[in-house]
C-alpha cells in the first residue's frame, strides 16, 4: 500500500486530465510516486518502455505524458548520457518547505 496525498486525487487529478485532456499524464506520475515516494526513494530509474508496460500505456503516450509533467515541473529528469535510462524525481510543488 502506498500513501498518495490528497491534492494529487482531488486536484491534480482534475488538472491533468480534465484541465490539460491528458490522463496518460496523470497515469505516469502516478507509476513515478509509486516508484518513488510509494518507496521512501528520492528518485527513480526508468525507461518509458517500462512505464509503458506498467501501466498499459502506449510508450508514445507515455513520452506524450512525460513532455507535460517536464513542462509543468511535477517531474524532473536527468540523464548521465543522451542514451541512459533517465532518472524521474516526483516533484510536489503544492508542498511547503
């Protein structure tokens, strides 16, 4: 069992698929929390195929969806090389610190 906070259900949810008309976003972020906060790890290595293959996604939709998390800033990525596998960091910009 993983907790997932309230904004994501009752607002980000809203957003990204009513809002931005793009579920396949709000799926992704949900695979990279349970990656990464479902398992207490600040970040996590994955490809888009095996996103894809998680959650059911087509990998262009995943890749569709990724661009929108990137763009609004709830993912960040890094690359050690053009051809590794990225590493996702879930970001929570509704959080205070």
């Amino acid at each position: 069992m993983i907790r997932i906070d309230d904004y994501v259900l009752d607002l980000l949810m809203r957003d990204l698929v009513g809002h931005d008309h793009s579920p396949s976003a709000f799926l992704v972020y949900l695979h990279l929390w349970s990656q990464t906060a479902g398992r207490r790890a600040k970040s996590a290595r994955v490809s888009h195929q095996m996103i894809s293959s998680a959650t059911g996604l087509s990998k262009s939709a995943v890749q569709a969806g990724m661009r929108r998390l990137v763009r609004r800033r709830l993912v960040s990525v890094h690359r050690e090389a053009a051809t590794a596998t990225p590493e996702y960091r879930v970001l929570r910009p509704w959080v205070k610190v």
